[in-house]
C-alpha cells in the first residue's frame, strides 16, 4: 500500500476531512490533497504532525515505503528528536475564537465618536481574520466606519475652527 494511501486511510479513520487536516497543520487544503494522490510527499515535520493528528504511529504511516524513507533521509533518532519537538500539536480545528459580531458591534459604536472612529476600525480591521464567521461583513463595516468618522470629524474640526465668526444666530418670535 502506498503512503497516499495511508495517509488518506489514516485520515479518513480518525474523521477529519482534507480542510480540518490543512487548518490544524496550518497549511493548504492543495498540499493534503498532493500527499493524498502522490504528486508530492509530506515533510518530516508534517510527517510527525500527521502521525500526532492521526493517532498514528509514524512507522504505520510510511512502513510499506522504503524508498520514501531514504528520499526522506529519516533515521530513528531523527524522528524521536522530531517528536519531542512536536509533540504538542494543537488538535483544536480553529484555534482562534470566533469574536466576529464583538468585533462589527464595535465598528458599529466607534462611528458614534467621530475621532476614536478612525482608529478603532483599523483596530477591527488588524484583529480580524478569515475564521470569523463575519468576516467579509466586519471588513466593509469596517471601511465604512472609518469613511464615516473621517467625515464626521471633518465637519466637526470645519465647525469649531475653520469657521470662526462667519456663523450667524437669527432670532426666533
């Protein structure tokens, strides 16, 4: 049996689809899908992340391949040395909280302060990342708050003092 086949036994046995695998390795969903269909073959790091992942022993995933064990110059002290680097993957899928709706709720209030709602959206924008569920949504809240408080603190900055004495205050009856 080939390491493709292995690795996509393995795989499929502990339950996880080609994307868990990618995000709890922190690599592409492509490079599983390569490993899986022997156009290419894992690195001994992702070799001993995949055996941790897995549950498997790193000699049940490449045992049948010999050949990939010398392109892979892999030695026995190697691998050991290699675990105990590793041997604390992190199994959580997304190890990142989805803080999406904290994150446009935020947006959203900061526009009610015209100057703090320049850079309390750039602060959104710098925290957000792809695993928040709205992610897309909280970038163009984002953009848009900042384009709102500009303009806001334009007018306010205009009023106070760019225009000063050229205000007139008519009397009501």
């Amino acid at each position: 049996m080939s390491i493709a086949l292995q690795l996509k036994q393995a795989r499929e046995n502990s339950g996880y689809s080609q994307n868990e695998v990618a995000t709890i390795l922190h690599i592409s969903r492509q490079s599983i899908s390569k490993w899986e269909n022997e156009r290419a073959y894992p690195d001994l790091d992702n070799l001993i992340d995949l055996s941790n992942v897995y549950k498997v022993s790193l000699d049940d995933l490449i045992r049948e391949k010999q050949e990939l064990k010398e392109k892979l110059d892999l030695t026995d002290t190697q691998i050991d040395e290699q675990r105990k680097r590793l041997s604390n993957v992190n199994t959580k899928l997304y190890q990142n909280t989805d803080e999406g709706l904290i994150l446009l709720i935020v947006s959203l209030i900061s526009t009610m302060i015209p100057p703090v709602g320049i850079f309390v959206p750039m602060y959104v924008l710098w925290r957000n990342n792809k695993y928040n569920s709205l992610y897309k949504t909280i970038m163009l809240v984002s953009i848009i708050a900042i384009i709102v408080s500009l303009t806001n603190s334009f007018v306010i900055f205009s009023d106070l003092f760019l225009n000063l004495g050229t205000n007139t205050v008519y009397p009501t009856k």
